[in-house]
C-alpha cells in the first residue's frame, strides 16, 4: 500500500479541517440566517443569484457554487413556497426558467447581508489581513488542482 508523502500528510490534514471548518460554517450561517427565515443553505442559493447580479437557471447556480442540481432545484422550490425567490420564462431554454430574487426575497437578503457584516468583522477582529489573502489563494489553487484532475 503506498504511503503518503509529507506534502501529502499535511494536505491531509488541510482537508480534514476545511471539512470541520465547512461544518462550523453551516452551523454560524443556519444561526445567522433562522431570525429571517432562512438556512445557510438557502442563503447560499440566494447569494449567488444576487452576485451574479442577473436571474440564472438552477443548473447555473449549481455550478457557481459546487452544489447538485438537484439540490439546488429542491431550495429553489422551497424559496418560491417562501416568496424569497420567482421564476420567470427564459426565452433561451423553456424549461429552464430564469431564477430571481423577490422584493421580499431582496429585503430579507438586506437584514441577512446586515447580520453577515457584524458577525464577520468580529470573527476576524485579530487576524492578519496578510495570512488570510495567503490562506484564500491557497484554498483557491487546491479548488483549481482538483478541478483539473476531473
């Protein structure tokens, strides 16, 4: 059986913890997001729509933000039960409609985006602005090895 290189040992150990680290995540932004009716993992949804600035179809978000269709298409059910979301004809693919944020949806996003501010800046009261671009690109360039390996 091979073994795993030093270099392979500490990635190990890397991964283990951004998967710890999703979880606490998930945790804080279910928290975050429950006094405005939502989960982090409606707020993700939502939250690609408005930084794309733009409706986008479900298989769209999806890609975006590395998450199932499926998955995608079950929140977007749920949002448009909730009144955060509507979906309009897209011209380019029928069945596909175009997925926007509501007027609800936006004003709900504006307190989220609000408590996101506070919570943050105190999670990061402390830290070197230096080490986290330095942890960020890493992060990135393991997303970018990993997606060229598929």
């Amino acid at each position: 059986m091979a073994e795993r290189s030093a270099a392979g040992e500490i990635l190990t150990e890397l991964i283990l913890e951004v998967f710890r680290l999703n979880g606490e995540l998930l945790d804080a932004g279910n928290r975050l997001t429950k006094p405005f009716g939502l989960t982090s993992a409606r707020w993700q949804v939502m939250g690609a729509i408005e930084l794309a600035g733009t409706p986008l179809t479900v298989a769209q978000i999806a890609r975006r933000m590395g998450l199932s269709r499926q998955g995608v298409q079950r929140i977007v059910n749920d949002l448009t039960r909730l009144n955060m979301v509507k979906r309009d004809a897209n011209m380019d693919h029928k069945r596909a409609p175009l997925i926007s944020i509501s007027p609800k949806g936006k004003k709900t996003m504006e307190k989220v985006n609000a408590a996101q501010v506070l919570w943050v800046n105190e999670l990061s009261q402390g830290m070197s602005e230096r080490g986290m671009r330095q942890a960020h690109r890493l992060l990135q360039d393991l997303r970018d090895r990993s997606e060229a390996q598929t």
